[in-house]
C-alpha cells in the first residue's frame, strides 16, 4: 500500500533529492577536509558544518514536501537518494582521484630522471 494516498510519491522523490543533495554537501565537505589537509579542530567544524547544513537541507526539503510532517517514507526516500548518489558519486571519483595522483606522481619521478632539467633547477 505504499503511496496509496495521493502525494506519497512525490514526498517521496522530494526527499530522494534532499538525500542526494546531502550526499553532494558530503562530499563537498570531505573534499574540503582532505584538501586542506585538517587537523583536529578544522575537522570537528566541518563535521560541525556539514551536520547543521544537513539538518537544514533536509528539513527544508521535508517542509517543501510535505509541509513539515515526517513520515517513515520520506526517511526511506532521503536514506535511498544519499545511498545512490554515494555510491554512484564516490567511487569513481575514488577512483579518479587515485589515477591523478599515480599520474602526477609518475611525471614528476620522469620530470627528476631528466639530466638537463637536474642543471636548470640546481
């Protein structure tokens, strides 16, 4: 009987796209950890900014959904749009991230192997 009453379903495909717009604040917000290379305190305030931008992305969403009134399904719905965008997002992007840095790796040992550049950068 699920989305027997109308407007269940677009409750819930508001709030898969509050998951994945959370996902995407996620990662955002790792990104920005890992960039800067954080250490206790700049760290416990992005997971400080990444709680209280979730909380209000998602209770945004649940008030332009369904004004403000949490059913189980739009829990579901949200769970179901992080989990998607998750893991279509941070897997490859794992993976590409990886790949650059074998790449930048590898052209700067070529970069040290060359006699002429060894001269120039003494």
């Amino acid at each position: 009987m699920l989305f027997a009453t109308v407007g269940q379903g677009s409750v819930f495909l508001w709030m898969v796209a509050a998951g994945a717009v959370v996902a995407l604040w996620y990662g955002a917000c790792a990104a920005l950890r890992r960039l800067l290379q954080a250490g206790f305190w700049l760290s416990l305030a992005a997971d400080a900014a990444f709680g209280a931008g979730a909380a209000a992305l998602f209770c945004l969403a649940l008030y332009a959904a369904n004004y403000g009134e949490l059913r189980l399904y739009a829990l579901l719905g949200a769970a179901l749009g992080f989990a998607l965008c998750a893991g279509a997002l941070f897997g490859p992007a794992r993976r590409v991230g990886r790949a650059l840095r074998r790449a930048a790796r590898h052209i700067s040992v070529e970069i040290r192997r060359i006699r002429w550049m060894k001269v120039i950068f003494r």
